[in-house]
C-alpha cells in the first residue's frame, strides 16, 4: 500500500479509491468514474456536489454537506469531483495498492 494525496489521485487509482469510498473493497478492475459520466455522475448528484470552471483549464468541485472544508480540482469536472467525493468519505490521504498505480 502506498500513501497518497487525495489531490494527487490520477488514473486507475483514483477510480479505485473511489471504487473503495463507495463501500467496494478489494483490487477490483476499477470502473472509469473520471472517464465516464454515466459511473461519476450518479455520485455527483446523489452526493450534492457542485462543480465549476475555475479558470480555462481547471476545474474544481465542493461538496458543502460533509462539514468540512472540501474543494477540490482537477483537469476535468469529473477528476475534481471524484477527488472531493474520496476526501469527502475517507480523508485527504488514501492508503492505495501498489498493484493499482
């Protein structure tokens, strides 16, 4: 396991925390939540979480209902929401398999 920043989550570890966030544990083929909007849209709605264009190239999503100050970005609407979703349940540092990264 490796010890990562919420803020740094990319690719298939992202999705797979994600994937853990949601309550899936274990290595799984992680599902494209930052690709796909039909996987990381459900979580944006259900979870109320709001997204925005920061600038021209940055995105950045906030989830007002978990207490805590929780803004993230990301180079796409739905990396800067899933990031704010895993901070959102399981910190702002993940503990992420080797065999994930």
């Amino acid at each position: 396991m490796k010890s990562i920043k919420v803020s740094e989550l990319t690719g298939n570890a992202i999705n797979w925390a994600v994937q853990h966030a949601e309550g899936l544990t274990g290595i799984l083929a992680p599902v494209n939540y930052c690709g796909r909007w039909e996987f990381g849209g459900p979580i944006i709605e259900r979870e109320g979480i709001s997204v925005w264009v920061f600038d021209d190239v940055t995105w950045k999503a906030e989830n007002p209902f978990v207490g805590v100050d929780c803004v993230y970005e990301g180079d796409t609407p739905l990396i800067a929401a899933m990031r704010c979703y895993v901070a959102s349940k399981l910190g702002d540092t993940v503990q992420v398999p080797e065999e994930v990264l």
